[in-house]
C-alpha cells in the first residue's frame, strides 16, 4: 500500500468511523477530559435519582439505565464510542500525513494535513465543554456536524489531481 490512492482511502473510511463514533458518543468527548458532563452521571445512578444532567436537567423515568462494567465494576474502555473517536481520529491524521508526503506542493500537502484538525475544532464548538461550555442547540449542533464534514469533503474533492507526484 504505497499508492497515494491507499492513503486517501484508508482516511476516508477512518474519517466516517471517526464522524460515526463522534456522534454515537455526543460528540468529541475525549477533547474536553473532565469538563464533559456524561448524560447519565453514575453518582445519579447510584443515588437512585430521577433527573440526569446533560446540559439542561431531563428526567428519565421510564428510561432503562445500563453500564457495561467488568468484574471489577470498572467500566470497559472499548465500549466507549469516544475511544473509537479518537482511534479513528489518529488514523485519519496518519493518513493525512501518508497522503501529504505523496504532493509536490508543500502549502496543498500542508493544508491536506490541516484540514483535519480545522473540521475537529468546527466538531468541538459542537460539543459541550470542549471549547464552549453551554449547550447549543439541536439545529446548532447539526450545522456545524454538517460543516465540519463538509470542510474535509470539499478539500477532498477539490484537491487537484496536479499536485500529485
């Protein structure tokens, strides 16, 4: 796989895990550390409280709370859609990196490795204490989903063919 049509794919299917998982998770949690306030706190579950906190207090009666959690009580990593989010993140920069190295142009080779980080900073002003701390609103939220995708399509179906070796 030394093609620069490989390193093109390979971050193209990484950068739709990496969308998919990012939503799945709500959002790209793994960049706000501590300051993410899980849907579903686990002191609420085990105080046996009504209300769960995720922005805005909504009840959940009537909703089925579940954990997966080792034996140990620890809940298991690979479960948690924010790590495949970052995985798959990782992936796509590599790729990114793979594809630049094939461009004669450094500002497109640049760029090319960029434009990743420029859609994951439109995804963290979509998520909730990553760069903004309030709660945007569902179309909000939608919109910059929509244009941080956009970004890597655009640049993906613009780049010109020229640039490469």
């Amino acid at each position: 796989m030394t093609e620069p049509g490989h390193a093109r794919t390979v971050g193209d299917a990484a950068w739709w895990v990496f969308i998919v998982a990012s939503l799945i998770a709500g959002g790209v949690t793994w960049l706000a550390g501590e300051r993410y306030v899980q849907f579903v706190p686990p002191s609420a579950v085990m105080s046996g409280s009504d209300m769960a906190y995720s922005g805005s207090y909504s009840s959940f009666v009537g909703v089925a709370i579940t954990e997966a959690s080792t034996g140990d009580g620890t809940t298991s990593w690979w479960l948690n859609p924010a790590f495949y989010s970052l995985a798959a993140f990782v992936v796509v920069v590599a790729a990114s990196l793979w594809e630049a190295c094939t461009y004669r142009d450094v500002v497109t080779a640049a760029a090319t490795v960029t434009v990743p980080f420029a859609a994951l900073v439109v995804l963290g002003l979509a998520t909730p204490g990553v760069i903004v701390d309030q709660d945007l609103t569902p179309v909000a939220t939608l919109a910059l989903a929509i244009v941080a995708a956009g970004i890597r399509g655009l640049w993906k179906r613009t780049l010109p063919s020229t640039s490469m070796q």
